[in-house]
C-alpha cells in the first residue's frame, strides 16, 4: 500500500539560542513511512520514531536509552469525539506516555499506538517531547481540522 | 560545533513483500530491551502480541505468548508469534517479541510467507 503523503526529508543541523537541535530522517524505501529524529530540549537528548500507516500511526520516544518503555493505544472514540486510552505493555506503576497518547489522538483524531520511554515524574520533559512530536505531525500533515459548527 | 552525526539509535528496516496475492507491509526495528515487528496488509496494526522467552532451571528455554491488544481467537497469530520468537531464541537473543499482524487471511500460507519474509529479514 503506497502512501503518498508529503515526506519532509532535510538533514541539516543548526544551532540555535533556543539550544535545540534537530536532525530529521524520513524514510519511505518501500512499505510504510517512517519518520526518525532527534532533539535536544532542555538539555535532554530526545528520539522520536513515527510509523505511518494507513490508518494508524506508531510513535516511539525515547531519551537515555533505546529501550521500547511503555506501550499505549489510544482512539477517538464515539459519540462524544473523547478519547480512550489504554496501556498494552508496561505501565503498571507509572502511566509516563499516557497524557501524550491521549492528547495526541485529541488533537489530530487519528488511531494511535505509543511506545514511552522518557524518564518518569518529569511532567515538563513529557509536556516538551508531546510540543516536539505535535510540532512534527503538523508538519507532516496531520492535525484535526477545527470544525466548530453546531451540530456537526 | 558541527552537525550532530550521531545515528538514530533503533535499527530499522521497511519493506513490502506479495504474499498470496496481498500486499504486505513490514517493519522491524531493534530496541535496547525489545525487537518490534509489524506486518500489515490491513492498513493498520491489527492484533498485537507478546512473546517472550523464560529460561528455566533445565537447559531448554520455554516461551511465553499472549495477544495484549486485538484478536484472541485466531490460533494463527499466535503460531507466527511462537515461531519467531524461536527464531529469535535459536539466533542468540533473549529479547522479548512485540509484533504486531494486521492481515486479511489467517491461511497457513500466510503464515509462512511472514514467518519467512521476517526471518530473512531480520534484526537479530
């Protein structure tokens, strides 16, 4: 199943007061889309991995270590366009990644699986790697157009 | 200060392969602690599943393997997902499998066509 989405692939680095760094890789070498980069945001080293699938998409944060974390699903679910979330692996005593699955699929409605693993009881990295991953999913065209007609 | 060369740190391949006459999709990537396999003919994840070897006091390793998001009634998925996390046992690695099978038949054709395709293809 070929995707044509539009692949924003630029490999440039470039420093910045702000201290964030980025390089961007997006892959479409047969199959799906992938889409890997990495940021530096307060001082912590942050890689994400996005996987487009047709209908769905799969995220992967990780910071100090490549290990896979916490893996969450999490749907627009009818009537009310709320969400649902659930945890599928790992997560038993700390739900770190949850708020992102949640606020992901509010925000661009789409079907999501997260994989987690960014240090725990840290809310300003969670809420920083959630602006960074958002940031690139815009950029990759998805966002839920904001339809503000009643009855809708 | 230069660009960062630093290589992104999960392994990965995407590929497409025909099997029975279905597209198929498939990604493989290698984590620190897990391997995550995808095939899809489906568009999306479909069923996901777990396996993960548990190495016994006596020489032979037993392997654990259970659905922990989708379709608990189709055998076939949890066949494949044995068969690859003995492949991933008999290469070396202890890792635990995340795979997921998004596909249209449950055919025993299917079956090795991804058994197959994964395997040579693999991360481990």
């Amino acid at each position: 199943m070929n995707m044509s989405s539009p692949s924003s692939s630029f490999g440039k680095a470039s420093d910045s007061e702000a201290a964030s760094k980025s390089a961007a890789a997006s892959a479409a070498s047969g199959g799906v889309q992938v889409t890997t980069f990495t940021e530096l945001v307060d001082e912590v080293t942050l890689h994400f991995q996005i996987i487009h699938l047709a209908k769905q998409i799969y995220v992967w944060i990780g910071s100090d270590s490549a290990k896979l974390g916490n893996l969450y699903a999490a749907a627009p679910t009818r009537p009310n366009n709320s969400v649902s979330v659930t945890s599928i692996l790992g997560g038993a005593s700390d739900n770190t990644g949850s708020g992102i699955a949640r606020r992901l699929v509010l925000k661009t409605g789409l079907n999501i699986i997260v994989a987690c693993n960014i240090p725990k009881n840290n809310p300003m990295l969670e809420a920083n790697a959630e602006k960074k991953l958002m940031e690139k999913l815009i950029t990759l065209g998805y966002s839920r157009p904001k339809s503000r007609s009643p009855g809708a | 200060m230069g660009g960062l060369e630093q290589r992104f740190p999960v392994p990965l391949k995407n590929f497409s392969v025909e099997i029975k006459g279905n597209n198929t999709d498939l990604v493989i990537c290698r984590y620190d602690d897990h391997f995550l396999v995808m095939a899809t003919q489906i568009g999306t994840m479909g069923t996901i599943l777990h396996a993960r070897k548990e190495e016994g006091v006596t020489v032979e390793p037993t392997f654990n393997v259970s659905v922990i998001l989708g379709k608990r009634d189709e055998p076939m998925l949890l066949a494949i997902t044995r068969q690859l996390i003995e492949n991933i046992s008999s290469s070396g690695s202890s890792m635990p499998l995340v795979l997921s099978l998004g596909l249209k038949d449950h055919s025993t054709e299917t079956l090795k066509g991804i058994v197959s395709a994964v395997v040579e293809n693999r991360l481990w």
